[in-house]
C-alpha cells in the first residue's frame, strides 16, 4: 500500500502493498552510522564520487549548503545518503512531477521510503502520504514548490520534525537564472517556519551571480558553497556548421558506436527526424510531452535497453534519464542558453569514458536566436490580450477566479482566437511570474473503466488469460463498474495479475474492441489556476524584474550561446567554463576549433595513422588499441593524439568505442 505514484481505491489495503516492501515496514533509524556504510548498504558503492563526501559531511553537520556538480555528478546522492542518517524527515522540492516519480522509483527499489506530492493525485492518496510522514515512515519526501503555499502543508510538516530541506535545480530561484519561477520564491518559508533546519541547494549550472541570488533567496546563513569544475574531459564538444543538417545528423550518428540523443525544439520535428533516420538505416524512435503516457514509457524503457540506440526528443526528455552509456548527444536546433545546452550535452558519457556533443548550427541560427528573444519577450499589450483570451476561453466572469483550477489547452485556444502559439505561451509564462495564474502541462490523469455489458452476458464471454485475469481483478476491487467508470492504475493491476504494464493495456484495448468495456485511458492534461480574480487587462502591471531585467539577461546569454556557436577560434569549452565563473580556463585540446589547432601544428597525422595502421596489422582480425596504450609512443602529446582519433572516428577511419580503437 506504499506506492504513491498510482491512484488506488485504499479500501482493500493487502491488495496495494507492492512487490518488495512490507507496508509494517518502518524506516530503520540510521542515526550515527558512518556515510560510506549508508552508501555501501543501499546503493553497493564503495566510495563517493568527488565532492559528493564533502556536501553529505556539511549538511550532516548542519551548515546551510550549495553544492554545484555537473550533470551526471551524482547530485541525488548529496541528500540521499543524509537523509537516511538524519533522525526525521527529508523534503525535497523539485519542479518536475516525471522527475520526482523517476526519483521516488529508484530509491524504492533500494527498499528507501519515498514519496511524492503533486498536483492531480487523489485526495485519499494525499492523506495516505501525509498521514506516513506523521508516522514517521517516509524518509524523502518530494513536492513541487507550490505546495508550499498550503497552509495546511506547512502544518503538517511542523509534526513531522524536518532535518533537512533540498532544494533541486536551484537555479530556479533567482531572477537570473535562465529558468526562473515565482513558486520558487516560497521556499524562503522553510526557514522563517523552521530557522534551524539546514538547507541544501543543488543545480548543475549557475554563474556566480546566480549562486549568489541562491543564497540570498532562500536566507542562507554563512552557505558552504562546494563545486566541480564544469570541465567534463571526456566530452568532446564539436560543432558543425552545415547548411543540411539532417545530411550531417545521418553521417555523426553513423560512425557512433552507442547510443545517442538527438535534441529538437518541436514535437512535430521529432518525430519527422526519426522517420528520416530510420529510412536511413539509423533504427530510431522519438518523445516528447504530448505522447501518451504509455508510450513514453515503451520508448524510454526500450532506449534504454539500446533497442533503438538513437531517441530523438524534445528536452521532456533525459531529466532524471539514468543511463550512464550515452556516446553521443546532438542538438540539432540550436539552444537558447548555454546552460540549457550544458546540462543537455551533459547527458552524454555519465559513466566516463570517451563521448561526443555535437551543435549543428547554420547562419539562419543567428536570425533564430534573435527572434527568440522577441518570442519570449513580447510587447505587454500582447500579453494583456493573451490573459483575455485566457479568459474568454474558460468562461471567467470578471472580477472571479481566484483559487479556481481549469483544464486548459493552450493549442486549442491559439487555433480558436487565432494567437501566435509561441509567443502566447511565452505571455502564459509572464503572466505566471507576475503571480496572476499558475500553469502545469504535467498533470496526468487516471484511466478509467467501465463495463458496458449486463453481468450475466460478462460471463458468457470467452476471454483470453490475461483478459480474464485484468477482468476479475478490477471487477473484485472496484465497485459499481456496471454503473460508473472507476478510476484504475496499470501498473498495479499489472503487479498483482504477475503481468507487465503494456499486457495490461492491451488487454483493455480488446476489451473495449469486443465492446465489454469502456476503456479511458489516462492522459497528460494542462492545468490552469488562478492566483487572483480576474481584472481589466489595462491593470495588468509587469515588475521589471519579471519583464525588463529578465529581458535584457536573456539577450546576454543568448549573445553568450551565438558567441559559443559562431566563434570558430576560441575553444568551445574555455568558452564555456568562463561563462560559468571559472577564470582561469584553459583550451581543452578535444572541441573541434582545438583540433583544428592541433592538426596544424608539427605533429605528423600521416605518420600517426601509418602507426595504428601497423598496430592493428601486427594483431590480427578483430583486433581493438585502447588510447592509453598510445602514451607509450606519444607521452607529451596525447591531447592531439585524442584528438585526431576523434577525427578519424568521425570520418570514418576507425571506430571509438570508450577508449577502445578499432578498425571500421
């Protein structure tokens, strides 16, 4: 009965409890034990990866903590490990629901207590949460920070005796972030509510103004501040200008031997780019916020399994995503921000061995980045008609709405009042921060079923095992379906029937066919809720800090990407880690302006590839070279020798897998 993730009717509880965990299971006290023990017990590591050690030993001393690691860090494990060791709760808040539940998840199959609060999950499954931290049999709890807008949320929490609040992505925060959210801001609550409770703040990419913003925002007392340098030395980081980029995608993603992600800025893209790969010879698939639940999960499951290698998507895609193996991330339209493309590129070679990011980009980028800005910034009398149209579209009275929710379609309403799709979520997104209305496009719905056929004719019905067996579970814990839909959940139908998740679709799907059921799958559905009345859009007002100063920051970091892009004699990643505060930044030796460097310099590439070429000869058939066995005959110059290599694979000459060469 502890899975939070699903929508459950409580009134048979031995029927919920899911497989592994016992629900008379109370979080063992971990209290006094040493880190390195916690990591060992519950996730088999030996030891922490760098910084992770110094972080857990600030936040169990008490200190106020900003821990800035790269993507693929290990960031998680910084309040994970904590929070089994700290006598009560651990909140965590987090603006994402997929990531929250990908989180959840995970720790659960580490026999952890985890939950998670989110707008759209059923009273009865709130109450159930909420009543388990009362208990003190949840250990991380993670919500959304407009929860903490809740009275009745802060007063639970006041019975729960927090340890330690997280704050995840907590660039979020600060009005310089290239991300900011209002709801962020209430997180400052925490510490007027509970002054002594440490604070942790997690993000992978923050300037140094932004880090600063952090702490001042959420009232940090003398923060530690640790952090890794942002260089990743086992990412190549090349950027290829071409006037077809879908020619260039086909030939980078040919010559790698692994899987890729290829990163799009529309749905629609994604999936005619996958098309075009797989007409190639390039077995791909795509994702993106508007599939179905049950595809997205098909198709991350199956990626995962690298069948296919290649997952063209939209940026719902890889938050959260653990897959260590990634060769190779492409952005085939170019990012707003070099944070965004940081911690996107970021997803590649988790587990470090050798990988590639690749920018396409061509000179109508330029004109791309300069309309984003007007995009994302429109003219406040356009946001003024968006907020009325806004209105129209749900039928709001002047002068009501406030603490309302509607269901809201954004692409419905562009099509009906004919507004410019772009720009009109853009306003959505102003309007939000200037705390007129909260908007969600993550809110799912439950599936739902009911039976269409009279009792005595269900049984006269020859069903196949699986059917049967969906049928008499949900006809066993779900009453009145001859009258009413009920609202079900797959994945616990799929665990007590010892059935997988997509039999139990499918099985729903011929039930409906045969017309024995009604079958309501569930959905993504955005969300709309009104922090005020409706008013006049002529009162509409903007804070600088929302419109003009977010304005004039994004036209500096979008200058900062088309520098990164277009500037084809300064090292990608020096470039880069200056951007992030790190002064003293040095040319890597692996982006593609480095290796144009290097292969104008003395060293003769004739001669190298002759070596290998005899190397692989004097091996026989098959036969693979790891770089490191190169240092032998290169021990001065092996920044070149890398990089020629990552030449060669790109064209084709040799194949790199990790840092093993072999022949193509």
């Amino acid at each position: 009965m502890e899975d939070i993730e699903g929508f459950y009717d409580f009134s048979d509880p031995d029927e919920f409890i899911p497989a592994g965990l016992d629900d008379d299971f109370t979080p063992e006290d971990e209290d006094g034990k040493d880190a390195l023990a916690i990591l060992k017990r519950y996730w088999g590591y030996d030891n922490f990866r760098p910084m992770q050690a110094e972080i857990v030993s600030s936040v169990l001393e008490g200190h106020d903590t900003i821990g800035l690691l790269p993507t693929g860090g290990g960031k998680s494990l910084t309040f994970q490990v904590p929070a089994m060791m700290l006598p009560g709760l651990t909140l965590v808040v987090t603006p994402l629901v997929s990531l929250m539940k990908d989180q959840v998840d995970n720790l659960r199959k580490h026999r952890i207590h985890a939950a998670c609060i989110y707008m759209g999950m059923r009273r009865q499954d709130m109450e159930y949460v909420v009543e388990r931290c009362r208990q003190g049999r949840i250990k991380l709890l993670y919500i959304a920070p407009e929860r903490l807008a809740r009275e009745s949320f802060i007063s639970m929490l006041r019975q729960c005796e927090p340890s330690l609040f997280v704050v995840d992505e907590a660039h979020c925060i600060s009005q310089w972030g290239y991300d900011f959210r209002p709801s962020y801001l209430r997180i400052c609550a925490l510490r007027e509510e509970f002054p002594h409770v440490p604070i942790l703040a997690l993000t992978a990419s923050a300037t140094p103004a932004v880090v600063d913003d952090i702490a001042t925002k959420l009232a940090m007392r003398h923060p530690r501040q640790f952090s890794l340098s942002f260089t990743r030395n086992n990412i190549s980081f090349l950027v290829r200008h071409t006037e077809s980029k879908i020619e260039k995608l086909i030939q980078v993603l040919r010559y790698v031997n692994g899987c890729s992600i290829v990163y799009v800025r529309s749905r629609k893209r994604c999936k005619e780019i996958a098309e075009a790969l797989n007409s190639e010879g390039i077995d791909a698939t795509f994702y993106h916020a508007g599939l179905e639940s049950h595809e997205k999960t098909t198709r991350q499951d199956a990626w995962r399994a690298d069948s296919p290698k290649v997952m063209v998507a939209t940026t719902a895609f890889g938050m959260g995503i653990d897959k260590p193996d990634v060769r190779c991330v492409v952005h085939y339209d170019i990012p707003s921000t070099l944070e965004e493309y940081y911690q996107e590129a970021g997803r590649a070679g988790r587990d470090g061995k050798a990988s590639i990011a690749v920018l396409l980009c061509n000179n109508r980028d330029r004109a791309t980045l300069r309309k984003r800005l007007s995009d994302s910034f429109p003219p406040k009398e356009t946001i003024r008609k968006v907020y009325d149209e806004i209105c129209r579209y749900l039928n709001l009275p002047m002068g009501e709405g406030f603490g309302a929710l509607f269901e809201f379609r954004p692409d419905d309403m562009c099509v009906r009042y004919k507004l410019p799709p772009v720009q009109t979520m853009s306003a959505i997104g102003i309007l939000e921060r200037s705390e007129y209305l909260e908007y969600t496009e993550e809110v799912e719905t439950q599936s739902r079923v009911m039976i269409t056929v009279r009792r005595e004719q269900l049984y006269d019905e020859d069903l196949e095992e699986k059917q049967d067996a969906v049928m008499q579970y949900i006809m066993r814990t779900c009453p009145g379906l001859f009258a009413d839909y009920a609202f079900i959940d797959e994945h616990v139908i799929a665990y007590n029937c010892h059935i997988t998740p997509e039999d139990v679709y499918t099985a729903l799907v011929e039930l409906r066919r045969r017309g024995i059921i009604s079958f309501i799958p569930r959905k993504s559905t955005p969300y709309i809720y009104f922090t005020a009345n409706r008013c006049p859009s002529k009162e509409l007002t903007f804070p600088d800090a929302v419109y003009k100063q977010r304005k004039d920051a994004m036209e500096l970091r979008l200058k900062a990407m088309e520098q990164f892009a277009f500037n084809d004699g300064e090292c990608r990643v020096a470039h880069m880690l200056r951007y992030f505060g790190e002064k003293d930044a040095t040319d890597c030796g692996t982006c593609d302006v480095c290796r144009a460097k290097a292969s104008k310099c003395s060293f003769d590439c004739a001669a190298f590839e002759k070596k290998l070429s005899d190397m692989f000869d004097s091996r026989g058939k098959d036969s693979f070279i790891d770089i490191l066995e190169l240092q032998t005959y290169y021990p001065t110059r092996m920044n070149e020798v890398a990089a020629i290599v990552r030449q060669m694979a790109e064209d084709g000459k040799v194949r790199l897998n990790g840092t093993r060469i072999s022949k193509c």
